[in-house]
C-alpha cells in the first residue's frame, strides 16, 4: 500500500503540470475575445474533433471501396481484358468522384492540421518544461543552442505528435495518391483502448517473438537446402512449389511452409523422406507457430491479470487507508461515500495544488508539516490503515508493533521481578526450615535427657523399695520366731 500511494503522488506533479498549463492556456484565450470561442471548440472539444476526424475518415474509405474498380478493354477480337485500376468517373463522362474525395480529404487534412496543432499547444509544451527542469535539476547550463535542441528532441519523442503528423502527411499527399487514405484507418487504431491494448500484448513481447521468427526462418532455409538436393519437385504446398533455384525454394517454404505441411505426390511418403516430412510437421507446423502464439496469448493474459487485480483492488480496499470493504460494510458505514468524502483520493491532489500556490509564510502548522513531507517524497501525513468513519479502531500499523513489543518488554521485567522475589521467597523459607529443624533438635535432645534422668531415678527408687522391702522381710521373720 505504501508504495502504491508513493507512486500516485509521484505522478501526481504531472497531472498538477497539465491543470496549471490548461489553466495558464484558459486565462490567455479569455484575454483574447476573438479566440475565445476557438478556444472553446479546438481545446475544451477536443474529443468531440477526435470522433468527427474518426467520423470523416470512415467515410472516405467507404468512399473509396465503392469508387475503385478495374477498368474492362475490349480488344478487336471482341474478347475483353482488365485494363488500370481506376476511379468509376474516369472509365464515364463525370468526375464526381474524385471531387467528392479531393473535398473530403481537405477537410480530412484540416482537421488532421487542428489536431496537431491542438497537441503542440496542449502537451508539447509540459514535455518541454519537463526536461528543461531535469537539465538543470542535473546541473547544466542551459544556452539558446541546448534549448532548441532540447525542444527539438522533446517533440520528437512524442509519440502522440509524431503519430498525428504522420496522419496530417499521409492525408495531405493521399489528394494526389488517393488510396494512402487507407492509412489513415490507423486513427481508429490508435485513439480505441481495446485494439491498444491488443497491440500492446503483441509488441510487448516483440523481441521475443522476433528471436523466435528468426529461429523459424533458420529451420525453413534448413528444409529449403534438404528438398532443393533430394526431393525437388517431390512436395508442394497446396499445390504451389517452386524450386528451380534454392532462393525460390526458401522463398516458397517462407511464404507457404509456415502454417502448411507438405504435400507429397506419392503416397505413402518415400521411405528416406518419412523422418523429414515428420520432423517438418512438428517442429515448424506445430512447436513454432505454437511458441509464438503462446507468447502472445500468454502477454495478453498476463496483461488482463494485471488489469483484473487493479479493478478488484479499487473495489475491495480504500486506495488511501487500504482498510478492507468489508469493514465499513459492518460498520454500517457506505464504502462509496468513504471513498468520496472522507479518502477521496483526488483531494489530495487539489491539497497539494493548493500549498504550491499558498504563501509559505501563511501556513498552518498542520500545512507546513504536509508542505515539508510532500517535499521529502514522504507520504507519512497519509492516514493508512486509519479511519476517522471507523472512530479510530484502525491504528497504524507500526505503532501497533511498537506498542505490542513495549507491552512485551513490560511483562517481562514484572516477570524477572516475580522470579527475584520467588527466589528471595524460597531461600528465606529453607532457612526458616533448617531453623525449625535445628531447634527440634535441641528440644528433642534435652527431652532424651530428661527422660533419662527420669529412668535413673526410678531405678534407684526401684532398688531403694527392694531394699526396705528385704528389711522388712526379715523383720517380719525375726519377729514371727520370737
């Protein structure tokens, strides 16, 4: 997206040069009362002269497909012979005809006339001023001898210029040569988008299909020096072989060998010839003209591709936000009004007209920042994937990866800080355990203690009771025996 809105405001300073030249042309002629209306019907109708030159010229070639015939001698014998070609008027009495076509082929040549004169002051001028500023974007110095040539050469390499003078020249030396009207069916050529873009897919590919003529050509003159040594005479084309010498073999199998296979005069074909009749068909009837039509077509596919993906591109996506259709559509916004207000992609060419001719002292802040980025080349100040319709849902894209790396980095610093404190956490832990360990130890031990203490004592109790209980034993016996 980027660069597609880069390349619009890149070609955006040729359309601002054409509106500032036609504006500048406009001014002139209202100044002038008497061009005025001639303004009016050669610059601003110009088309409309375009389909009246297109007009004229249908006509006179129709003019001259019923004037033309052969004209019929009959000889003393009585029989007849075809004589000249020639007009109807001059085998009779009247030259209607050629009146009617020296007058329509003035006014043919007139218009041609006004056409390359509309051109030359239409856009010869802009060409001119284009290379003047790149001669001195460049450096150079300019003196009357490099302006002319200069301005010699930028004519020169108009294409639309040297095609309607040719036009204009054809037109004038066809009223003496009236069949060189014929050439100029190629105005209709020319100014039909369809038959240009046909053109286009041939000539596109054109040192292609050259390469390959010449690789054809090399295989025919092959065949030519095959058959011209062993099968002169053997083989025709429809019908049709002359090869008397090997030039007018080659130019034979030129002229019919391409698209025709070779007919023998027997059948089945000689034994030694079965291998060249066979190889002739696939490499020159089918492999040839199959690689050169396929290059054509597949020209033509890749170029109605590239259109299709262009059309589709304007009708799925904003050509300034690139927001998709669909989002609008959900929103409840409509997609053409949003393309025609709010991103009308036109305005900011007119934006940008307008700061060209503001005083730089009386910008805004906001237009002196645009100023400074459409001299940078920059489309920053561009609201991509943003949209005011949409309340802001849509962000630039690089923000957004900013801010998802920076929430990124936040969580893992609150992270690292987490581990820290767990760690901390554990270590104070184990230490409160060995504490806790150690003490039960010591408390354990001084229990030991007491209880063997406890244990000693009761066993001396022990010992002390069995003792009194001996003593009292025996006092008992002593007394029982007193």
């Amino acid at each position: 997206p980027r660069e597609k809105l880069k390349d619009f405001m890149d070609r955006s300073e040729g359309l601002i040069d054409i509106m500032e030249h036609q504006n500048q042309l406009e001014q002139w002629f209202a100044s002038k009362s008497v061009l005025r209306l001639l303004f009016y019907f050669i610059v601003r109708r110009r088309r409309f002269m375009t389909k009246l030159t297109l007009l004229i010229t249908l006509v006179m070639n129709g003019l001259l497909v019923s004037s033309y015939e052969v004209e019929t001698i009959k000889l003393p014998s009585g029989e007849e012979k075809e004589g000249d070609i020639v007009l109807r008027d001059e085998i009779g009495d009247s030259d209607t005809d050629s009146k009617i076509i020296q007058a329509i082929g003035g006014f043919l040549t007139v218009l041609l006339l006004v056409n390359v004169a509309v051109h030359l002051i239409n856009w010869t001028p802009i060409w001119i001023k284009r290379n003047f500023e790149q001669a001195e974007l460049a450096g150079k110095q300019l003196n009357p001898l490099a302006k002319l040539i200069i301005i010699f050469f930028s004519t020169l390499y108009d294409m639309n210029f040297l095609f309607n003078f040719s036009m204009l020249c054809v037109s004038a030396v066809g009223l003496k040569y009236y069949w060189l009207y014929s050439v100029t069916m190629l105005l209709w050529i020319w100014d039909n988008k369809t038959t240009r873009y046909v053109l286009r897919s041939v000539f596109i590919h054109a040192d292609q299909v050259v390469i390959t003529l010449l690789l054809g050509i090399t295989v025919l003159y092959w065949y030519s020096i095959i058959t011209f040594f062993n099968w002169r005479g053997d083989y025709a084309f429809e019908d049709n072989m002359k090869c008397d010498t090997l030039l007018n073999c080659f130019r034979t199998h030129i002229d019919l060998g391409l698209m025709n296979s070779p007919v023998w005069d027997t059948v089945p074909v000689p034994e030694k010839a079965e291998a060249v009749n066979l190889s002739y068909v696939l490499i020159v009837n089918l492999i040839l003209t199959a690689i050169i039509s396929g290059i054509i077509i597949d020209t033509f596919a890749d170029m109605r591709n590239s259109t299709e993906e262009k059309l589709t591109d304007q009708e799925r996506a904003c050509f300034i936000c690139n927001i998709n259709r669909d989002e609008f559509d959900n929103n409840g916004i409509p997609f053409r009004e949003h393309t025609t207000t709010e991103h009308f992609m036109w305005a900011y060419i007119w934006f940008k007209v307008y700061l060209e001719h503001r005083p730089a002292v009386d910008f805004t802040g906001q237009e002196s920042y645009i100023w400074e980025m459409m001299s940078e080349k920059s489309i920053n100040y561009m609201p991509l994937n943003q949209s005011v319709s949409l309340k802001g849902k849509y962000e630039n894209t690089e923000d957004d990866i900013d801010e998802v790396k920076e929430g990124i980095s936040r969580l893992e610093g609150t992270n690292k800080g987490l581990g820290q404190e767990l760690l901390r956490f554990r270590k104070k832990t184990e230490n409160e355990i060995a504490e806790m360990k150690l003490n039960f130890n010591s408390e354990n031990k001084q229990l030991r203690n007491m209880l063997a203490t406890i244990i000693d004592q009761n066993e001396k109790m022990m010992e002390h009771m069995g003792e009194i209980r001996k003593e009292t034993d025996a006092h008992q016996i002593e007394e029982s025996e007193t």
